[in-house]
C-alpha cells in the first residue's frame, strides 16, 4: 500500500539547516550575552486559538517569566503566512523578533509563489521544532457522514458534491485534504476561510461538509457536541482517543497528515544570540506549563 504523507520542505535545502538544531547546545557553556535588551515578539501567521498560536501564547508566558521581559505574540494572519513572513526582511536580526514558521511558509509557498517576499532558507535562521501535530478529519454533530466511508463513497458518486474548509490555499489543512482527496481518486469542493472560528462554525452548521484540524484545537467543540471526528490521519490511533479510528481503519486511503511549526529567527542574528534562544526555548517547551 503506497503511503502518502503532507509534504515536508524540500530536504536537500532544509536538512543542513534544521540537522543544526541538534548541534546547538542547550548547556550555558558560553558567556551570557545581554539579552533580551526590551520585549520580545512572536509574530503567528494564523489568527488567534489555532495550533500554532496556543503554543506560541504558552511559550511567550513562561519566556517572559524567564527573560523579565515582556514576550508578546503578534497575529498577523492572510495568504498561508505570507503576510506574516513579509517582515522577515523589515527586522533587525538582533533576536527580539522570533516568527512561527510551519508547512505552509516553509514548504508549500516556495512552491506555489514564484515571487515570494521572502526567502525560506536565505532570510531566517531555525531555532527549534515547536511541534508535530495529528489531524483528524472533523464533520458537525449533525452530519450526514457517520464515516470516512460514506464521505468518500458520496465524493465518488458525484464530483464535487461533498465541500471541506481550509485555512486558505496552500495551508496545511488545505494539502492535507487535498493529499487525502487524491490518494482516495475523488475531486471535492474546497471552500477557503480566513480564520479558524468561522471555518469550525461552518462546518458545526452543516453548510461545509467537513475540514481537519488537530484535536487540541478543535476538544471544546467536539466534547460540546458541534464537531465529530470521524479518524485520526495517522498510523497509529490518537492515545487520548483510541476509540477513533485510524483514516485507513475507517475506510479511507493509507494517508497520514502531520502539521509541524517550528520558532525561526531572522538571518543575521548573532551567533551567541541564537544559542540562547534555542536553549531558552527548548527548555520552555519541555516544561510542565509547557507541555500541558
């Protein structure tokens, strides 16, 4: 069974970049330059209580307690991080304006974008992973799908009579459907939103038959009632689910979509600088707060 997985950044630009991570020391061998200096922003290219911006908010929390410096996080959302991304050039490279960067800036723009206003591997600097989602493709409460089957079973028999939601063109939620869609040989409606609350209203509504997100964002609305999973797009069951089913165990194709976001500095910034920050916020994220 071949295995389609949501596409990664093009490994033969990004390996030697990211492979650094793990040659940053987290130790405080070196000297301790004076920083932070004033606050520190965290620009989000997504609205606010999405994925990567209720890690950011929790990681700006403890950072400040950490720093004695204000850390604020910045949503600046449109066109699957562009808007957010076009600072990169605008900032000094001094390290007091960090940026989440995910699929959608890293991997999939470059390739959509011919004119790009920044440059992935040129302009930014990575820091460390944040982290590895699982999505789960989400239906309302009232849905006329009662499975992955029955969905897919309806695309096949009409083309573009079932609809799903994304973040946008070229956003994870969009290449993960879009992976899905074709690895089952369907063709589906795909209805774009700009922010994460009115994409889930949609979709708890009935008036888009179904989107992906992962579950820490979207517990509240299924704990309510307003969304139903239908299956975890991943090898192996969700451990805090594991009455859902895996996206192949419920009939659909053997696909597994895995979001990421990772912190990213801006290029320049200085070497010392860049040490910090990555044993500073590896540290964050591995604490209970954190991690919680």
């Amino acid at each position: 069974m071949r295995r389609y997985v949501i596409p990664a950044p093009d490994l033969r630009r990004r390996t030697i970049l990211f492979a650094a991570l793990g040659a940053l020391p987290i130790a405080r061998a070196f000297a301790r330059t004076p920083f932070p200096e004033r606050p520190v922003g965290i620009v989000v290219p997504y609205n606010v209580g999405v994925g990567p911006d209720v890690v950011a908010r929790s990681l700006a929390e403890r950072l400040s307690r950490q720093w004695g410096q204000a850390v604020v996080v910045d949503n600046k959302p449109g066109a699957s991080g562009i808007v957010a991304f076009a600072e990169v050039r605008r900032v000094a490279p001094d390290g007091h304006t960090l940026f989440v960067a995910d699929t959608a800036t890293l991997a999939v723009n470059p390739l959509l974008n011919e004119a790009l206003p920044y440059d992935p591997v040129r302009d930014i600097v990575p820091l460390t992973m944040l982290f590895r989602a699982t999505f789960v493709v989400l239906v309302g409460g009232s849905s006329r799908f009662a499975s992955i089957r029955e969905l897919l079973d309806a695309a096949r028999r009409a083309r573009d009579s079932v609809s799903y939601g994304s973040l946008g063109n070229g956003h994870a939620t969009h290449v993960a459907i879009e992976s899905m869609a074709r690895a089952a040989d369907v063709r589906m409606l795909h209805v774009p939103f700009k922010e994460a609350g009115a994409l889930l209203s949609a979709v708890a509504a009935g008036d888009v038959d179904f989107t992906t997100f992962g579950m820490n964002t979207v517990s509240g609305l299924v704990a309510s009632g307003k969304l139903r999973p239908l299956a975890a797009a991943a090898r192996k069951r969700l451990a805090g689910y594991p009455a859902l089913p895996t996206l192949f165990e419920a009939g659909g194709p053997d696909v597994e979509m895995r979001p990421w976001a990772a912190m990213v500095a801006v290029a320049g910034t200085p070497e010392l600088i860049i040490q910090q920050l990555h044993g500073d916020i590896v540290a964050a994220l591995t604490s209970a707060e954190v991690r919680a």
